[in-house]
C-alpha cells in the first residue's frame, strides 16, 4: 500500500490526545458527598474488571476513529500493475483532437454522439483525478496563445466548454514537438505526462514508425471508437477547355472518391453556379474508387463566376460542399514580335495582326524584335515570332525563359534565316537539326491533316470532317526533326509543328511551334487561305494555361500570374483576401510576373478569427487608392480527413511495441473510463474505505459510551 499525500500521517501523532484522556481522567477518582443514608439512591454496581474494559474499548474505538481520519487524508492505494504508473503531482499535458474528422457519431450506440464530445467527457473524467493539480496543459489543433501556459483543472474545465472543430489536422509528431516545447517553457523538469484523446486517423495521424517518445515522457493514448464508414468526397474538379467561353455550353469535369468499403450507386451530384443551380448528374462510385461525372454550364457575362459542387452523403457531411471559381472568357494575350516590316515592305498586309486584333477574346500587342523590351514577355500566352533574321542575346534567353516555363511561341521564318542562331536556340527547345532548304524552292502544296489529331478536335465543322479540302501551297526556308507533325508538305516534309520543351517543374510544359515558310505571298498562300485563322486561334487557346478552379488551406503557399501594370506597382502594394468580415494579409511577395501569398496558420490568426472554406477576393491596395478586386478564389479545405481509415488499439500497440512508456487503452466506454484509468495506472484507491471506518468506529464509541454505562 501506497500514499498519495504521506506527509498527512504526520496527524498520527494526535493519537496522544486520547491516550491522554484515557491516562489522567478515566482513572481520577470520584468523590461523592452525602448526609444521610435514607437518601442514597440504589445504584448499579459493576465489577472493576468490567469498568476497565469498557474503557479501553473506548480508548481503542477513538484511536482507530483519528487513525482512519488521518489515513483518508494521506489517500491510500494499492500501487497499479501497469509498468508506467500515474502521477498527479508532476507536469501533465492533455491534447485533444478537434480536427474535422471528430465530428462524426457514433454508428452503434444510441444517442449519437459526436467523438470530439465523447472525447471531451472522458477528458473531463480524468479531470476529477486531477482536482488538485495546477500545473496541467490543454492543447488543440488550433495551437493557440492560450496553450502556452499551465492551469489547474478547473480552469482547463473550463476551456473543455469552448473547444470548437478546426480545419488544421496536425500529425502526431507535430502535436508530440508542441506539447514537450510549452513543457519545457514552463521551466518544469522530470517526468512529464502526455494523454492524447484522438480517433487516430491514418490519413493524417503521420508516420507513426518515425515517432519516438522520449523515455524521460509517459505518454498515454486514449483512442475514440471510431468506426470506417462509407464517405464520399470531390477529389479535383477541372475545365474540358482551357477557357469558358461566354453563352456557349462549357462541361465541367467532377472527380468524387469514395473512401467506403461499400459502393454507392446513383449518387445525384448539384451543381450550383452564382447561387443558381446550374446542372445536376449522377455517378456510381466502386467500394474505395473514384468516379468521374460531367456537368454542363453556361455563363451568360465574363469575369469570375462562383461555383459550387453539392452532394447528400450520410452521416459524414463535412466534405459534402465543394466551392470552386471560373473566369468566363478570359483574354489571351497575345505579343507579335517582327523582325522587318511583317510580309515585305510597310504598305504590305499584317496577317497576324488581322487575325487577332479585332477579336475581343485577345489582347494583342507587337513590337520590332530589336527594339523590344523583354519585361513585356511578364503576363503574355503566346509569343509570335515573325521574319526576325536572328535570334541571339538577352532576345533568346528571354525567349527560352519564356517557353521553359510554360509560355507558348509561334516560329514564322524570316525570308533567309540564320541557321547559327535559329539552330542553337530551337534546338534548346527541343526541335533540333535546323537545315536552311535553298532558296530557288517551288511551292508545294500542303498535305490534308489528320483529323483525328485532337489539335483539329474542333477547328473542322462536323458535316466537313470527311470532304476533300482544298489545301494551300508554300515553299519551305527550312526543315528540322522532331516534334509533333500537325501539317505536313505532300513530300512528306514537316510544314507546321509542335514540340514542348521544359522540365515540368512549373506545373506545365511550354509549346513550341514551327512554320517552314514565311507568310509572304512570295512563299504560299497559307495566309490567304481559310485554314489560316483557325489553326492560329487554335494556338491561341492552347496557350492559355489551364484555369485552377480552387485551392486548399492545405498549399499552404498560393501563386497568382501578374498582369503587366499590376507588376510594375508591386512593390508598392498590399494583397489582402477579403471573405465577408474577414479580411487576412499573408505574407506576400512578387517572384517574376507571379504573386507569391502564404496562407496563414489556425495560430497566426487574430482573437475571434476564423477561416471558412468558400470564395475569398484577392484585394490590391496601394499607397493611394482604394482597394480593388483582382481575381475570387475558391479556399475549401483538406480532404486529407475524408479518408475514413483509423487505428486500431491493437495497430497503436504494434506501432509503439518497442517504447514501454507509452500505453495505449483499449475502447473503454465513456461512463467508466476514470475508474478503469484510475486502477490501472494508479491503483486502487483507499480513502473511501478509510472515511467509512472512521464513521464505523465513531458509532462504536457512542456505542461503549451511551450503552455500556458503568
């Protein structure tokens, strides 16, 4: 037998008083005074032996009444069988899990409750073991200001009350490195106590194998009785076309995944698009599988359209919302860059300024390529290099820069190209072995294309898919290999090509394509010809890298392009998202023609605030202007939590087999977690039986007093 508060049985001590008692006043003696004997009363009359035992039983019954009282006090138990023990006088930190995941009920038992309050009860049944501790730790997900301090347990108490679900899953070696640091602040050294009340997902739990416990820590887990069930969530959601167009019908690709071990069979999926429903489909979705479902949309204005992806999944509904953003007809801009006066002298026809300057879907731009300023490559699709006889200096490093990170370049040949420039810089671009053809070549006349190749997807009409078209002729300045042949001359020589160069890392490969002749009417009639302008509005809208139609709070870092006089004053403004009273100001900064925005942390965020998944305006402020709207970007959080796959106790005990300090409760049930935690890591408790002692041996000596007169 143990003592919880030893120093208590210093109250033993009392014992003397009444041995005291017993020692100089039950052996005084009596003196009774009388006159006459005819008023003497009859007396009972006891037997000296029977006198002193009445006394003793007396004494011995107050004696054990003080000793019993004392031993309450000091909190007997008898010591636990676990290796680890429990100590309620130590450092303690308790991390509760309140992730999204927690939300979920119970399946089996009724009423239903959610695990972050199953969790709370069970935490707040280890509490009433701690009732007398005042160095105790409560920390969140939220890793808050307000974690960073001890309290006693009525305080943590509480806190219990306002603990809220939030949007950031930490890994339990990220909790681990949180609760040993405030510990370790609070300047309080030996054995520390760690109690973590979780559902132990495995999406998000971490690497439980990399994990290890300090053996100076006893770390104690208490995992909820989570249970996997059948859950459904958007996976990514993506545009068939580069762009939306406006008053055309758009399709808008949605992949759900279900996470279940059951499949799910005609799950109806809305689609809300500015507060309207737009579309609605079904899809079938394999046990632990994804599904893909098409819906159509048809904006009728251009600019930023928010979007919104619904679908019924019980019980689990926190991931059954999906906010996405499309810009409707977004402008492709388009540079042209000459070398000479495009086609011949300053009278003659500009072809490439006829096709895209009097279309509303492109910003177009030109300049002579020596007298260019690269800076206007920042915020540009497609780059149209035509009849420049050299490509070489800070030109071709820009251009290169350009492609490589996902630019798109259209190559029209000057009328006698230079092969030592054009040869170097296109074969860095991965069309190599330029070869200048002579310069006396006829016209040849271009080969049909294949109308299968997706490039011509939507340049020919359905009902002209199979008719023989009449095809321009050109007389090639050059030829090369490689690439992608979209058209080719009838000798089978390469007429109009794509290649894509760059390594990836930007998320997108820039496109290459080759023309083998100028478009002076000199060299062919590809200029004059019908299939001119839509071949070059099909390179137009390739160029445009695909929309991102939402992010999450789990990229931590977002990257927005940067229009040409945004970036200018970039320095001198502020990027602010802004979602209905909230408006947060990340950490930012300006990287190329790209806005760099940290999003920040549960922690970083000011008291009261709190981030939502929906529509967020990207804000710029200047030093002397109002704030104006750049783009709306769709924030949902991570579906790192939709997968419902938990450890077991069984799998924790496996993953910590090698680290005796660390035990792992089995799925105790809410009404008597304190007592199983309590015997098993503290022992059995005494004291109760100490209290009715005393009142047992305190009803004894009335007992010996009231009844056993003498």
């Amino acid at each position: 037998m143990s003592f919880l508060f030893p120093s208590f049985l210093w109250g033993l001590l009392a014992l003397a008083v009444p041995i005291a008692i017993h020692l100089f006043n039950f052996r005084r003696t009596r003196r009774v005074y009388f006159t006459n004997v005819a008023l003497l009363q009859t007396v009972q009359t006891t037997t000296r032996s029977f006198r002193r035992l009445r006394d003793w039983l007396i004494l011995l019954a107050r004696c054990l009444f003080l000793a019993a009282l004392v031993f309450a006090f000091a909190q007997p138990f008898i010591p636990s069988k676990s290796s680890l023990g429990l100590s309620r006088q130590g450092a303690t930190s308790l991390y509760v899990d309140n992730s999204f995941s927690m939300q979920n009920e119970e399946a089996n038992n009724a009423p239903h409750r959610r695990y972050i309050d199953i969790a709370v009860g069970k935490l707040d049944q280890l509490l009433t073991l701690f009732k007398n501790a005042t160095s105790l730790q409560l920390i969140t997900n939220d890793f808050s200001a307000d974690e960073q301090q001890t309290a006693t347990s009525e305080a943590i108490r509480d806190r219990l009350a306002s603990i809220k679900l939030a949007h950031t899953p930490r890994t339990l070696e990220a909790v681990y490195r949180r609760q040993r640091n405030l510990l370790a602040s609070t300047g309080r050294g030996g054995t520390q106590q760690l109690f973590w009340f979780s559902d132990f997902q495995k999406s998000t739990a971490g690497d439980l194998s990399r994990l290890r416990i300090d053996t100076a820590d006893r770390l104690y887990l208490v995992p909820i009785a989570a249970q996997a069930e059948r859950n459904v969530a958007v996976d990514s959601v993506w545009l068939t076309t580069p762009f939306v167009r406006e008053m055309q019908n758009n399709s808008l690709n949605v992949r759900l995944h279900n996470s279940g071990r059951e499949a799910v069979q005609n799950l109806p999926v809305r689609l809300y698009l500015d507060d309207v429903q737009a579309s609605t489909a079904s899809v079938n979705l394999p046990a632990n599988g994804t599904g893909d479902v098409t819906l159509t949309i048809n904006v009728t204005k251009k600019g930023f359209h928010r979007g919104r992806v619904f679908f019924d999944d019980q019980p689990i509904t926190f991931d059954n919302d999906y906010y996405f953003v499309i810009e409707a007809s977004p402008a492709i801009r388009v540079l042209h860059l000459y070398g000479q006066q495009p086609n011949g002298p300053a009278s003659g026809p500009d072809y490439i300024q006829a096709v895209f300057e009097n279309d509303s879907l492109f910003t177009f731009r030109q300049f002579a390529a020596q007298n260019f300023d690269v800076g206007q490559l920042k915020g540009t699709d497609l780059v149209v290099l035509e009849g420049v006889p050299q490509v070489s200096g800070t030109l071709r490093t820009e251009l290169d820069q350009f492609v490589k990170q996902g630019g798109s370049m259209v190559v029209i040949p000057p009328v006698r190209p230079d092969a030592a420039s054009y040869g170097p810089f296109l074969s860095s671009l991965n069309v190599p072995g330029v070869q200048i053809t002579p310069a006396d070549a006829e016209p040849i006349p271009v080969a049909e294309p294949d109308r299968r190749n997706p490039f011509f997807a939507d340049v020919f009409q359905q009902g002209f898919r199979q008719e023989v078209l009449s095809m321009p002729q050109a007389a090639p300045v050059w030829q090369w290999n490689g690439g992608d042949k979209l058209l080719t001359l009838r000798s089978g020589q390469p007429f109009l090509t794509q290649s894509r160069a760059g390594d990836g890392t930007t998320g997108r490969q820039g496109q290459v394509y080759i023309l083998a002749s100028p478009l002076s009417a000199d060299y062919g009639n590809l200029a004059q010809h019908a299939l001119f302008v839509p071949v070059m509005y099909k390179m137009a809208a390739l160029s445009v890298r695909p929309q991102r139609t939402a992010y999450s709070f789990d990229d931590n870092i977002l990257s927005f392009p940067i229009a040409g006089n945004v970036a200018t004053a970039a320095d001198r403004a502020v990027y602010k998202l802004k979602n209905k009273a909230l408006e947060i100001i990340p950490v930012q900064r300006v990287v190329g023609n790209q806005l760099v925005l940290e999003l920040p942390k549960a922690n970083q965020l000011s008291a009261g605030q709190t981030v939502e998944a929906g529509y967020y305006e990207l804000q710029r402020t200047s030093t002397d202007g109002a704030p104006q709207t750049e783009r709306v970007i769709a924030l949902n959080h991570g579906r790192a939590e939709s997968q419902m796959a938990f450890y077991t106790p069984a799998e924790l005990r496996q993953a910590f087999s090698n680290q005796p300090n660390v035990e792992v409760f089995d799925s105790i049930r809410d009404n008597d977690f304190g007592q199983v935690l309590e015997e098993e890591n503290i022992g059995k408790n005494l004291w109760p039986y100490c209290i009715i002692a005393a009142l047992v041996f305190l009803l004894f000596e009335i007992v010996f007093v009231r009844l056993l007169k003498a």
